[in-house]
C-alpha cells in the first residue's frame, strides 16, 4: 500500500478502495481522520477568507466611491458565488461564519485600510452591513462622502 507522505492522491484512491470493498482493517485510519479534519478545515479557512475580501470590497465601495471599478464589482460578485457554493455544500459553516463575523469584518476593515490608504479612522468600528446583506447578491452599500 503507498504511504500517505509517499504519494496523497494514490493512498487516497487505494483507501477509498478498501472502503467501497469493506475491507475496514486494511485503512489508514489514523490519516483518513487527519484527512477529515483538514478538509472540513480547509473549507472553513476559504469561507473565511472569501469574506474578508468580500467585506473588504464592500468597504472600498462604500468609502471610496470615487474610484469603483468594474473590477471591484467582478470580485463583490466573485466572492458571493464562491460563498454561496461553499455555504450549499457545507451549510453548519453559515453558523461558523455568523459566530466570527466580527473578526473577519476587522480583517477585512485591515485589507481595506492597506488597499485604499485610507485611514483605519474611516471605516466604522463594527461591520455596517449584516452577514445578510454581505451575501445578497443586490446588495451595495450607498457611498459615503469624505
């Protein structure tokens, strides 16, 4: 059997063979749980991630009107599908996300600040839009006069 540090894809198709035959005591447990783990870890760093950029470009949107782009909007669109594909397929990360909204929205508020050079002052102390909104493909948030 190829080790799991040897070759991933190849201990992952002969283990998944064992499985679908029920040979249960020829598997790697041990790394199949790890596996597991990484997975559903994985998929949580990508949620998060995607909403910091998401909440980021909302924030450039709101607060730096004056230089939107067609490209910034591709990204808010971008990032919503992503989300979307990733909350149908895992929906307990919905409960994830709402559970640690307001430390993404001080990444993202972080992003924005590097981004646009803005000060941090700029940006409101806790995120202006609910999780809701962020997600809502007809969602954009007005502009702010500075």
């Amino acid at each position: 059997m190829t080790s799991y540090d040897q070759d991933l894809y190849a201990w992952t198709f002969e283990n998944t063979q064992l499985l679908r035959e029920g040979q249960f005591a020829e598997i790697d447990v041990a790394n199949i749980i790890e596996e597991l783990e990484s997975m559903a870890n994985r998929d949580k760093r990508e949620l998060f991630n995607r909403m910091v950029v998401l909440l980021s470009h909302l924030l450039k949107w709101q607060f730096q009107a004056s230089k939107r782009s067609r490209s910034w909007e591709q990204t808010i669109m971008e990032q919503r599908r992503q989300l979307e594909y990733i909350l149908a397929d895992s929906p307990t990360l919905h409960y994830k996300l709402a559970e640690k909204f307001f430390e993404i929205y001080a990444k993202a508020v972080k992003q924005a600040t590097q981004e646009t050079k803005l000060p941090l002052k700029t940006f409101p102390a806790t995120c202006p839009y609910t999780l809701a909104q962020a997600l809502d493909d007809d969602f954009y948030p007005e502009s702010v006069l500075n």
